[in-house]
C-alpha cells in the first residue's frame, strides 16, 4: 500500500497581509488559521503530516497540533528563506510514496479536491488543482506599457495541494540546488518539477472556496465563508 505525506507551509512572513503576526497564525472564528489545514488533511487519506514554521514558531505550532488533535501530525520542522526552500525541508522531513504540498495560508481545502489530487497523483505522477482565470490577464513591461493580452480561455490559476512521487520532486530540487537556481522566483512546486526534471503535472479540478489568504481583503471574506 503505498503512503502518503500531506506537507504544509507556515513559514511565511504574511508581508501583503500587513498584520503583526504571520497571517497563518491569526485567528478566525476563534481558531488560528493553521489549524483549518491541519484539521483537513488529518480527516483526509494521508498518513502523516509534516508541518513548516519559522524556528522561533515550532514550540507554538506543537502547542496547535495538541489543541487541535492533530495526530497525525508527528514532525514539526523548520521552514527556510524562500517557499522553496520551505519545501524542500519539508520534503526532506515527509517520508511517504507521495507527498501533498500545500499551502497552509488555504485553510478551505475541501475532502473532494484533496481526494481527486490524491486519486490524479498516483495515475500520473504528479497532480495540481487548477481554476479559471476570471479576470483578463497581461504581462506589464518594466517601462509600464502593456503587452499583449493573453488567451483568457487558454489560462489557469495554480492552487494547492501539489503532489508528486516524493522521490522525483526531491530529485528536482536537488538537481536544481546542485544548478544553483534562484529559488526566488519560484511560486509553486509545479515550476520545480518541469525546471528540475522535466515533468509535467496532471491538472484536476480547483476550487474557488480554497483561495490563498493573502491580504486583509480575503480575511474578510474568509471570516464570512466560515
Ligand atoms: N511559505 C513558507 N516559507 C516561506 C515563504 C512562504 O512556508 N519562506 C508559505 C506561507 O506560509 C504560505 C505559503 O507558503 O502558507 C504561500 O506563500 P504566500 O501566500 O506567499 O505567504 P507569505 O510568503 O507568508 O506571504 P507574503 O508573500 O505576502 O509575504
Ligand atoms: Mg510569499
């Protein structure tokens, strides 16, 4: 039978959110943020989950798992400079078949989209929700003109959780590492699949209620989506 590791990502500073404390912190509906996506993946098929903070956050996050019961969760571990990097430790830590990497700014992950994710990864290998793209997208040069438009109905928007065999996505990274990437402009972990081993991922379907909470604007529709 094989296994699988759900990784989820508290290391970010939350730097749109504006707020004191990093936004996956924060409570809502008298529950940190956090806690949404722990509590998801612990009711899902994975068997563990490895939980990324920032050094000085890994006592408070054990403190959450306890509250919240998250038994599934053994490892809490220490996040890096850059999501990437983030992940990468993560991936190190996790030790199933796949691993799951999920954002955990997306506290609205539903049982049905995870489930799908999981069913599209062990068929091809690699799996990411995608959604429409609502508004019409452009590139902006460095002088301010605008470009081209693009192919609106051609587009998707990325979500998590991306899952891949953990064996290849930790072979990109380190075949990209070893080529001295920068990491920096590396947004999700689809990217390092096709940069670090030339793997495309099979698209399953997204969802608008697993938005990434970045700015106060989507804490407030958050607070009204609970
Ligand atoms: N993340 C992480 N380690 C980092 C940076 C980001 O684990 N060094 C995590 C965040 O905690 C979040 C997810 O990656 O769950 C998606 O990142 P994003 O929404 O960009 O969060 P932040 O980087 O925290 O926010 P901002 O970009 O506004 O600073
Ligand atoms: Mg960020």
């Amino acid at each position: 039978m094989e296994t699988i590791s759900a990784i989820v990502l508290a290391a970010g500073k939350g730097s749109r959110m504006k707020s004191d404390r990093p936004k996956q912190f924060m409570e809502v509906a008298g529950k940190p943020l956090i806690a949404y996506s722990l509590e998801a993946f612990e009711k899902s098929a994975a068997d563990e989950i490895v939980l990324v903070t920032g050094q000085s956050d890994i006592e408070y996050c054990e403190k959450i798992v306890r509250k919240y019961k998250v038994s599934k969760c053994t490892q809490v571990t220490a996040g890096g400079a850059v999501r990437a990097l983030s992940v990468y430790n993560g991936i190190k830590a996790a030790s199933g078949d796949y691993v799951l990497i999920h954002d955990g700014a997306r506290p609205l992950v539903s049982q049905r989209l995870i489930a799908d994710t999981i069913e599209a990864v062990e068929k091809y290998k690699a799996a990411v929700p995608v959604i429409p793209v609502k508004d019409t997208i452009r590139q902006i040069s460095p002088d301010g003109t605008l470009m081209d438009a693009f192919d609106r109905s051609k587009l998707v928007g990325m979500q998590t959780p991306q899952a891949f065999e953990r064996k290849s996505i930790l072979s990109a990274y380190e075949k990209l590492i070893s080529d001295v990437c920068d990491f920096s402009q590396i947004t999700d972990d689809v990217m390092i699949m096709e940069k670090g081993a030339g793997l495309h991922a099979h698209p399953v379907p997204g969802e608008e209620e697993n938005r990434k909470i970045t700015t106060p604007e989507d804490l407030e529709w958050l607070a009204s989506h609970i």
